[in-house]
C-alpha cells in the first residue's frame, strides 16, 4: 500500500515539475485505488484540489494520526475519525 501511495506522490510530484500546481491536482479512485487516493492525499505535504474515493475506506487507520500532524487535525476536523 505505502509503495503504491509513494508512487502516486511522485506522479504528483512530476505535474507539479511542469508546472501543474498542485491546488489543481484531485486524486481519486474507487475501492483499493480510493484508498491509495484517501491516504495519498491525506498525507501530503502539499495542498491538493480534492480527493474523490468511492466505495473506499482510510487505510492504516490505526497508525494514521501519528502519519503526519497536520492531517491529523485536518481529519477530526471533517468528523472523518472518531
């Protein structure tokens, strides 16, 4: 899963390269591509424009707060982690 979710942020990594920003960028996908996105884009340093997952759930949910602190806050703020 981190592999897939690495390899996704360097896709986005290589828009941005030619000058795609990433506030333009929306990552998605349904079932285990949903999660990949959720978790991606969850735990990027950048701003995205959105994330889109269907029929999907939120990955490592156990270690997920300690991932990255800011979307940490992010995610009890949406009422997404109880």
């Amino acid at each position: 899963m981190l592999n897939v979710c690495f390899s996704v942020s360097g896709l986005i990594n290589n828009e941005e390269k030619e000058g795609i920003s990433t506030e333009n960028i929306i990552v998605g996908g349904f079932s285990q591509g949903g999660a990949v996105a959720l978790y991606t884009a969850l735990t990027s340093p950048k701003k995205l424009g959105g994330i889109v997952g269907l029929s999907t759930w939120l990955p490592l949910h156990k270690s997920f707060p300690q991932v990255h602190t800011l979307t940490h806050t992010y995610v009890y703020r949406l009422g997404l982690w109880k």
